[in-house]
C-alpha cells in the first residue's frame, strides 16, 4: 500500500525512458551506451524480473499489457540497431540486451502457462 493506505499505481514505461522503472537501466553518454554495474549482474537472473511481472499479474494485470512491457518495442529496436551502425561497439550489448528480454519474456509466459494448467486442475 502506498502513502495514506491507497494501493500502488503501475504505469507502463518504454525500456530506454526511465532508469527506475524495474528494467534494465542503460545510460547514454556522449561517447555511448554504458551499462551500470548492478544491470550486468541482473542479467544472470531474468528469472527476477519474470517474476516480478508474474506478481503483476497475479494483481490482476492484464497478460497482454505485461507481455508488451517485457518485449522490447520495434521503434526501440530500430534506433538501437541505428545505434550499433554508429557505435559497432553496442552491437554485443544491445543484442544480449534484447535476448535478456526474451528469456524473460518466455519465462513469464511458461509461469502464465502454469498458471492456467493448476487453475483448470481446481
């Protein structure tokens, strides 16, 4: 619960907009894209991440809503692959950046997929 006993207000936030946001934080500096120490380790565990959407879900957010805030939109990915044609030195970053979202992307979908399975179960 929030301040003054409302509960929590979750809005979607695009990938590449805003370091609080519970994704992957990447700054941008005049000479590139710098990954911040914490957001390395975070890639070794998108099991903490489809999680965290998992209990979103369990809220009662909408599957399909939190589906797009995992993927990495289109738009983000053309102006990261213009990126990695400016800077080839993001190329490796950016593509285990995307490939971070799908692994947690597909973990979510199987625990949606548990989910399904134990609810028919009952």
């Amino acid at each position: 619960m929030g301040a003054g006993g409302r509960g929590l207000e979750v809005t979607s936030v695009p990938l590449d907009e805003d370091k609080s946001s519970g994704k992957l934080r990447l700054s941008c500096m005049a000479d590139g894209f710098i990954i911040a120490d914490e957001t390395q380790r975070e890639f070794e565990f998108p099991q903490r991440e489809a999680a965290f959407f998992y209990g979103l879900f369990l809220r009662g957010h909408s599957a399909e809503e939190l589906r797009r805030d995992i993927e990495v939109p289109p738009h983000v990915l053309a102006r990261w692959h213009r990126e990695a044609e400016r800077e080839p030195s993001l190329r490796e970053v950016l593509e285990r950046m995307v490939e971070y979202r799908r692994h947690v992307l597909a973990i979510f979908e199987s625990l949606i997929g548990f989910e399904t399975r134990l609810t028919r179960v009952q």
